[in-house]
C-alpha cells in the first residue's frame, strides 16, 4: 500500500494533549498549551500546537530541532544573541542546543515539525 499525504492544516476534531510548562522554568503566567501530534515517523513528528500567554526557558537537545509557522497570533524567543518575534505567516528554526525563552505575546496557533538529529 502506497503511504499517503498527511495534511497538517487540521485538527479534526480530535483531542488535544494538554500541558504547561513546568513551574521551574516558567517565567511569566503559566498558560496552557494544547498539541495535536498529527505524524510521527522515524525522526520527525509534525501538528498543530496552540498556547495562551506566558513566557519559560526552553533548552532543546544537541539532537533535536524544531521548524515552526506561526499561522495566528505571535511569539518571541528569546536567546544569547537578542529576542526575535515571530507572526502570522511567519516561520523559524530552533536549532538543536539552542537554549532561551519561548513567550507567548499573544495567544498562538503553529505549525510544528520536530526533527531528531546525530547528536
């Protein structure tokens, strides 16, 4: 059987996994965050992620990467060489080791691509 095209632009009514960011790395608030993991394969899984307003310290793996498309609101990492913001119809890259602060400066809805990497 041939495999087929996952569309990522969709939830389908499907329940989401809810979570917040621990309480040792939240900045500001603690908001919640909703994931629909829509694919998994091998070393990359994809879906939608929603978040309300907060801000926390992310540290990614040296083996791990996420791409990322803002398709509402807006969000900005903070990391060593500054803060970059992020909005609709806008995407960037974590890189793997990047260490910093994800906020949330307005309720969010992305796209997310985690890719797992030779460390």
């Amino acid at each position: 059987m041939t495999p087929e095209i996952v569309l990522i632009d969709s939830t389908d009514g499907r329940a989401p996994a809810l979570d917040q960011p621990r309480e040792d790395r939240r900045v500001q608030g603690a908001p919640q965050r909703r994931t629909w993991t829509l694919h998994e394969a091998g070393p990359m899984s994809a879906g939608v992620w929603e978040c309300e307003v907060g801000r926390w310290r992310i540290v990614f793996p040296a083996g791990r990467q996420e791409y990322f498309h803002v398709l509402q609101g807006r969000v900005r990492v903070h990391g060593s060489a500054g803060a970059v913001d992020v909005g609709p119809g806008q995407g960037g890259v974590i890189p793997p080791g990047f260490e910093g602060e994800f906020e949330v400066l307005e309720p969010v809805r992305k796209h997310f691509v985690f890719v797992e990497v030779a460390a």
